[in-house]
C-alpha cells in the first residue's frame, strides 16, 4: 500500500512522503512498507487508522494544539475478537467485530485504546458502519438502520425537533429499503439500495445531498435525479459528494471551492453532474477525502485526482489545487493495476490487492439460504436456526433484497412500472421451503408476530414495497395462511394513499399467474371467513372486510390493466348462500342473526362489489329493497300510483308525475284507465313498455336518433320541457327499483356516466360508429394528410376548448382533440339534460344498492335483453291440469317454434308485458299453462294472465284450430283483461 499526504505515519507501518507537505511543499508518492497486510482504511478529520489481516488495528490521533502537529500512535485491540472493520470519525473511532459486535473509542482520552462496547447494538450483528465528523451510521444484518452521535444538522435522520445529540436509535423510514452501503460525510449522510436507489440526508450548506437546493434534510430523501442511473458506490467529502454508476460513469456535486467536483470550475453544483472528463473512462473506483476526489480507471491502471492538492493528496507533484481529473503519478510497481484506493480528511492510498468494500451485505432468501436449513434443519441446533429464520423473515429489508431480476441488471430499473423482481424464484424457493414443516411454521411465526406487523404505513420508495410482492408467493405454502392474509390485507389498507397508488401499478404489471395467484391467496381467506360466519356463526366481519377490500382492489387493478384475468376469479360464491333462494328473502324468512349477518353485506360488503356476481347483486339488491320498505314508515298523504289513459300516455304520465308527491320507498302500482287490468307487476311492466315506445314520438323530441346504430342520445338544450329529463329518470329509476324492465334504447355510455364512470372513444363507436370511425381516422392518419384536413378545435358548432376554432388539429395534439370531442358529446354537449336525469333517476331509485351494479350488468338489468334462447321456455314451463304428453301441449310448442322470431317476441309480450328479457335471460321466465276445461274450447282463444305469466290455453280440437286462435291472440292483443 502507498499513501500521498501530509504528515508521516510510520508506526501504522505507512512510510510515506516528506513532512514538509504540511508546509506546502510536494513529492510524488513513494511506496510503504508493510509489516503486516493491511486489509481496510479509514481517515478522519484529526484521526486515521487501519486494520491488518490478522484482525488487530492501529490508529493514530493528531494533536493540533501546538504549532505544529504531533502524532500519536496507539494499538487497537478487541478483548477476545478480531477486527472486521471501522470509521474514523473527527476524533472518534467506531469498530466492528467479526462477530458484528460496535465498538467504539473516543480517541480524546489519551488512556485507553480500548474501545468501548455500545449495548444498545449487543447482539444485532452489524456488518458496516459508517463515520461523519460527529455522527455514524450502523448497517445491521437484517437490513435495519441506527444513527447516533450529534443531530445539529439532521444528519442522523431521525427528524428535525429532537435532540442535539442520540444514543444509537432505528431509522424506521427506511427499515423497509434494502440497503448495499451506508456513507457519512462531514455532516450528511448516505444510503444506497441494492437497486441503485440514492438517499440522503444532514447539512446541505452547499448542495451536498444533491436534491437541488441548500436546505437541510431531517430526514432520509431520495435523491431523484439519480432514478435509474445505476448507482453502485458513493463517497463524501466534507461539503462534497462522488457517485460512480455501474456503467463507470461519476457524477459529483456540492462545494466545489477547490475543484473537487472535476467540472473544470469551482462553483457548487445543487444536483449530480456528469464529470465529463471521465466520459468514456469507465470509472472502476471512487474516493473523497475532505475536500478532494480520486477516481481509478481500471482499463487504463490510472488513478485520476482533482481538488485541493495544497498538503499534496494529489500526487500530482504539486501542492496546488486542481478543478479537472488528472493522472496520479504512481510508481512502477502499480504498472500492474491497483487493487483499492482510499482517500480521507488530506490523505490518500491506494493498495496493490482488492479489499472488500463497503463490507458485508445484508441478508437475503435464496435457494442456497433454503438448502441449507433443510440440510441443518436435524443437525444445527434448534436455537440457532431459529434464530437465523427471525433474522431472515424479521425484517422487510431482507425481504425486498430477495429474488432480484439480474437479467439485463433489471432490478436497477426500478420503477413505479417495473418492481426488479423475479418471483419465480420466489417461488421455487418457497415450493422447496413447503417441503419442511418445520421451516414452515418457524417462518410463520416469524411473518405473524413480526414481519407483518412492522410493516410501514409509509413506505419509502418501490424497493420497500416489493414485500407485498413476494408475501403472498409466501403465504400459498405456509401455515395458518388464512390468518397471515387477514394481517397481510390489514397492512394493504394501511398503506397511504399515493404508497398505495404505487403497489396497485406494481400489482398492474405482474404476469398473469402470479396476479391469479395473488388474488386466489386473498380470495381463499375471505371465502373461508364468510363459510364460518354462515355455518359457526362466528364473528370474522373485521377478516372478512378487509380481505374484500383488498379483492376491490386488485379487480380495480385488474380492469385498469385490460382484464388480466376473468371477473369470475374476484366473485366470492359463498355470499349467496346467506340466501337460500330469492324465495327465502321475499318471504323474509331469516333469523335474527342472518339479518345481521344480511345487514352487513349491505352495509360493508356492497362497497366492494367485485366479489358478487350478478345474481347476487340482485338478491342483495331485492334484499335491500324489502330492509328500505319494512323500515319505511308510510305518509298516508303520499302515493305511489299511476292512473294514466293509454291513448294519451305521454302526457298523462308527465302530468301525474308532476302533480304528486310520492313515496318512492312504496312499490309503483299502474292502472290504466277503462281497463280492468289489477296491477300485480305485469300491468306495470306493460306501462314501461308502452311508454318507452312512445316516448320517442314526443314532441319537441327529447333524443336525438342515431340512424346507424339504432340508439339514442340527448337532445342539445331547449329541446324540450325543462323538467322532462328529471321526470324521465325519475321513471327509470321507478323502473329499476321496481325490477321491471324499460328500454329507451340508451348506449352503454348513459350507465357509465350514472355509475360515475367516465365514456370513452369505444361508446362513441357504439352510438355513432361513422363518428367514431372519422375520429379513429384522424388518430392514424400520416401527419401531412392530416394538416390537409383543415380541423381545428370544433365539434357541430361548438369550441371543445377555449379558442378552439384558433387551434388546428396536428399530429401532436390530436389525441386531446379526440378525447375532447367524445367529452362534448358525452358531457359537455348534456351537461345540464344528464344532470336532470341522474337526479330525478336518484330519486326514483332509493335503494342505492344500485351502485353495486357495473355499467353492463345495470343496463341489462333496466334494459333487458335480446339473448333468446326459446328452446329454454319450453324446458322451464309448468303446467295445471295438463301433463306435458297431452296432445294439445305437443301441438302448442309446434306451433309456436314455427313463428318467426317477431311472433315469438310478440308472444313473450303478451306474457310477460315485455318482449325484452330478464337478467338470466328465458331460462329465468317461467310460464304456466292452464287448461280452461270450457264446454265448445274451439269457441275461445288463449288468454294471458300476464302478472303471473299463466296462459289459460283451450283444450283445441286438432293443432289447425290451435294455430290460428294462438296466432290471432299474440298479433292483436292490446288491452289487459282479467289480472
């Protein structure tokens, strides 16, 4: 090893230059010589010492006090343990053990060279440590953090407030990040992550943490500019910071008042800077003494130098200051490479053998980790394996250093979009883990009692969330998986808001299988809690929310992500069976406890519909509407009934609806006027029906027809009534809470936008597909054509956006002109009539379980569905007083299978008062067939009870008869008779 620098230090076994580098005068550096190896260095501002391979030390100290400065040498020795490192500080020294053990000297007291043990960090095994001018940093084995010393700049990142000066104390802000290096400069402090993540914080008088300004930081900050840079050493000077990259690049910034920096100036630099004159070097090594840099260039066997060069820790041969890089001259003997360079305080070395730095890294979960517990599982005592699971599974940090994507150095690309991890190696190492019960629940009871509990509500970066990644690869093989998952979904839902935003784009990005995996694990545990709580009747309602509200989550995920995988895999089947049938809740046949169990998921469970399929929605949503009607007291001064004549339906309807206050909580009854029909639901569903048919036909129109696609949208302002949109939705909404079906022809779009959901160019393409077609064009069309199409900002008249008809359409800002016009034809254009709408439908709809719904599901549900399958209303019929041989029986289903589709839609109006079909589609309409038994059955024709779907059908002569009467009664029926 080879020193350059101001003063002699001969007793450490250094031989270095002349002493008169302290008055100014400078040599080129000469080689030392070398009693015992020296494996590490370390250079405070007043101390410096070494360690030696055989694990003893030595340092010297010096005294400033007289004119000119004495050194003092000493020994530095363990009582029983070998020295595995250490940092000098300004007049300190902290020592590692091989065994991790702190110690530290405060080389003030000229008494002792023995250092002190710091208890605070008995038996936390620390592998680096780390020394400013009067604080020091610990890295311990399982990737925690301590700080102490003094605080007078925020250098111990424990917050900005507290004392002056701490014993040793966590770092919880980053006790999630896995950590490759900790650094201390004068007053600031550094930490790196296995990923290239930088973090700073302490004095930043002149710009030393790189975060782009001079204000002290209290606590650990990410410095940005650094993202994705591949940072994999750091080094500080007093005022200054060096960053090497993987790729050999340096970049420098803080006080540049001697040239430290190498940007061929001396002013400060507020956020890392490229040290050009190291381009294309390929930077192997770096180090900053108090106010200098090296850098070595292994393909070249160069050490460069730049700073302050006035006690000759250049090596340049001179004692002035240097603000470019420039070779260190060395002796011959280094012509065959150098192994590590050191520099500190006005010191620098550099030795003929590699010395392993920073130090050891933390622990991590790997295949050969796995191995080789199983191989010791029966052999290594029982203690000292768990001991080493507790420090393994303890700690995040561990964790999230784990199963690293080392294709390509990947894990360095860390991002919101890309976690750096490989989880199939999680995986197979968990398969192989699952292999040991024993392993299995010792981790458990690690991950339970600790792991997931300390887990931060607050998490420092992307690196510290990759834990929610791996985790649930854990949980498919431990035990007690049911309960962890409930621990694992609590710490889900305590992330903050913008933390959480971050996973669910890390969620977003998984592969297929491991997202199925993922939501199968949370999926599992709920599904078992709801079992439990309808067979045992126990109380897991806590277990159960919060594993739905993870499920809400992912399946949000998953929609965002283009339908990873099918809804199906989100739906909890479970949930129906609270419900025997939709019987059971029309006859309200539960038990006090299932009520409380039903008002639960009506309460909690419906904020996450993601686990109900449809057919439970719409059980819930019966449920709820029979809970709104028990609980509602009636107002005998309002009603709920329509008395409407069918010739003026139109207006009599609008009038009723006006002139009435209503319970809306009250089923909706219709009668029509000098008709006999008794309103049991079919007289309803008939209203609907007529009234959607008609109410295209008003006058001034109230939608505007889109001829190609068949479907309507709102008409512009003053078009109509004021109060006609309120009154409208109030009667869809009538509709929906009444469960009857009404189609008005309405797109997609109208359910998004009442869902609060936001419709996109798709809908346009569904309501106007000529529109949408011209606007598809306008996004691909090569940039020249598109300049020769004249568009600007504009849309039937209107300006999309302020001074549109200024702004022509161009190749850059054509997808905003796109995703303007579809928000003027969807929102900006019926802004008004839609809001009307929503009201009066939020109105007519109390039971607001109908935010359950997705906008598919609610418009099948409101406007039924075209999905006919007939073969399924001849499975599904019933019959009364015939049996299904009966030859009249065989002679109707011939006949009516050869309708034509329009007959057959015309018969299941006379039916049911819709031609339009239920959620279920015919498999979920039933109809009945009654013989008539009347004298001369060729005399009658068949008649519809339509409320309850029965068709009293004449027992025909021969299937001649039956056709023509059957036929004459489905093409001309227009009246109700008897209901």
């Amino acid at each position: 090893m080879i020193c350059w620098s101001e003063s002699t230090f001969s007793d450490l076994g250094l031989d270095s230059v002349c002493q008169d580098y302290a008055c100014g005068t400078a040599e080129n550096p000469l080689t030392t010589s070398q009693k015992a190896k020296i494996t590490a260095v370390s250079v405070g501002r007043r101390t410096i010492a070494v360690v030696t391979e055989d694990g003893e030390g030595k340092f010297c100290l010096q005294d400033e006090t007289s004119e000119r400065k004495n050194i003092h040498s000493k020994n530095l020795a363990l009582r029983g343990e070998k020295i595995e490192s250490l940092s000098c500080g300004a007049d300190f020294i902290v020592v590692v053990s091989e065994k991790g053990n702190v110690f530290q000297l405060n080389c003030r007291k000229k008494s002792s060279s023995i250092p002190r043990c710091l208890s605070a960090l008995n038996g936390r095994h620390v592998i680096q440590v780390a020394c400013g001018d009067h604080h020091t940093i610990a890295l311990l084995r399982d990737g925690q953090l301590f700080t102490w010393g003094k605080n007078s700049n925020g250098q111990l990142g424990q917050g900005e407030g507290g004392p002056s000066s701490q014993p040793p104390m966590p770092l919880f802000s980053l006790s999630g990040i896995p950590l490759a290096m900790i650094i201390a400069g004068g007053d600031q402090s550094f930490a790196l992550s296995v990923s290239g993540a930088v973090f700073a914080w302490g004095k930043n008088s002149a710009g030393q943490l790189g975060v782009g300004d001079k204000e002290d930081r209290y606590e650990p900050t990410i410095v940005k500019s650094l993202h994705l840079k591949r940072t994999v050493f750091i080094s500080c000077g007093d005022e200054h910071t060096a960053i090497l990259t993987k790729g050999g690049l340096v970049f420098t910034f803080g006080s540049g008042e001697y040239g430290q920096l190498g940007h061929s100036s001396n002013r400060e630099e507020l956020q890392p800077r490229l040290v050009a004159e190291l381009w294309g070097s390929s930077v192997t090594q770096i180090a900053c003494g108090r106010h200098h840099t090296l850098a070595y260039v292994e393909s070249l066997k160069t050490i460069y130098s730049f700073g302050c060069g006035e006690q000759g820790q250049l090596g340049s041969g001179q004692a002035t200051n240097q603000n470019v890089p420039l070779p260190v001259q060395l002796s011959p003997e280094f012509d065959h490479g150098i192994g590590t360079i050191f520099a500190g305080a006005n010191q620098s070395f550099c030795s003929c053998e590699t010395v392993a730095y920073p130090g050891k890294m933390i622990l991590t979960v790997d295949d050969n980790l796995i191995n080789k517990w199983i191989s010791e599982c029966d052999s290594n005592p029982r203690r000292t394996l768990k001991k080493e699971i507790k420090e393994t599974f303890s700690s995040a940090s561990t964790l999230n250093g784990s199963f690293l994507n080392e294709s390509g150095d990947k894990h360095y690309q860390t991002s919101m979009e890309n976690s750096g991890l490989d989880l199939s190696l999680a995986r197979l190492a968990f398969e192989k883990l699952a292999n040991n019960k024993h392993l299995l629940k010792e981790v458990a009871s690690v991950v339970q009692r600790t792991l997931i509990p300390s887990l931060p509500v607050h998490p420092s970066g992307v690196e510290d969330l990759r834990v929610y990644l791996i985790l649930p690869e854990l949980l498919r093989v431990l035990p007690m998986k049911r309960d962890l998952c409930v621990l694992f979904a609590e710490a889900v839902c305590r992330l903050q808001p913008q933390c959480l935003k971050i996973l669910e784009g890390l969620w977003s990005k998984l592969p297929e299988s491991f997202f199925k995996s993922l939501v199968k694990v949370v999926h599992s545990a709920s599904t078992w809690f709801l079992y439990q709580m309808r067979t045992e009747w126990c109380d897991y309602r806590t277990s159960v929310e919060k594993t739905a509200e993870v499920l809400q989550k992912l399946y949000e995920v998953n929609c965002s992500a283009g339908r990873k995988i099918e809804n199906s895999n989100f739906y909890i089947n479970e949930i129906k069976l609270f419900f025997k049938s939709l019987e059971d809740v029309r006859k309200r046949r539960f038990t006090s406890t299932r009520r409380k169990i039903g008002k639960f998921m009506m309460e909690k469970l419906a904020l996450y519909p993601s686990i109900f399929d449809l057919e439970t929605k719409c059980m819930v949503f019966q449920l709820n509407n029979i809970v709104c009607f028990v609980q509602n007291i009636p107002d005998p001064s309002l009603q709920n009934d329509l008395c409407v004549n069918r010739r003026s339906l139109l207006t009599d309807t609008f009038q009723e609806l006006r002139n009435y206050d209503r319970d809306y909580l009250c089923p909706l009854k219709v009668k029509f006027e000098d008709e006999d029909g008794i309103d049991h639901g079919g007289v309803l569903q008939e209203f609907f029906t007529v009234f959607a048919k008609e109410i295209h036909s008003l006058e001034p129109m109230m939608f505007e027809l889109f001829q190609e696609s068949g479907l309507v949208w709102f008409m512009p302002e003053g078009h109509c009534d004021h109060d006609a949109y309120y009154w409208l939705g109030n009667l869809c909404g009538m509709a929906l809470y009444n469960q009857r079906v009404v189609n008005f022809h309405f797109p997609l779009a109208l359910f998004k936008k009442i869902l609060g959901v936001r419709p996109t160019l798709e809908d346009l393409k569904e309501l106007s597909p000529i529109e949408a077609r011209s606007l598809e064009e306008v996004l691909n069309e090569d940039e020249d054509l598109l300049e020769l199409l004249y568009l600007d900002f504009t849309a039937k008249g209107y300006e999309l956006v302020a001074d549109g008809r200024e702004i022509s359409v161009t190749k850059c800002n054509r997808q905003r002109y796109v995703e303007a016009y579809v928000d003027f034809v969807f929102n900006q254009s019926v802004q008004k009539q839609f809001l009307d709408f929503y009201m009066g439908f939020s109105h007519g709809c109390p039971n607001e379980i109908w935010s359950l719904f997705l906008p598919e599901e609610l418009m099948a549900i409101l406007s039924g569905n075209v999905d006919y399958v007939w073969e399924e209303l001849e499975k599904n019929a019933m019959y009364h007083a015939y049996e299904p041989t009966d030859k009249n029986i065989q002679n109707f289903w011939i006949v009516f299978f050869e309708l034509s589709e329009e007959k057959k839609k015309n018969f299941l109006s006379y039916m049911t008062g819709s031609d339009r079909l239920p959620i279920g589609g015919l498999a979920n309409i039933k109809i009945t067939i009654v013989n008539q038994n009347k004298p001369n059955p060729d005399d009658f024709y068949p008649v519809a009870n339509t409320c309850y779907r029965c068709l009293y059908l004449p027992n025909y002569s021969s299937i001649h008869v039956l056709r023509e009467k059957f036929v004459h009664a489905i093409s001309f029926y227009e009246e109700f008779g008897e209901y």
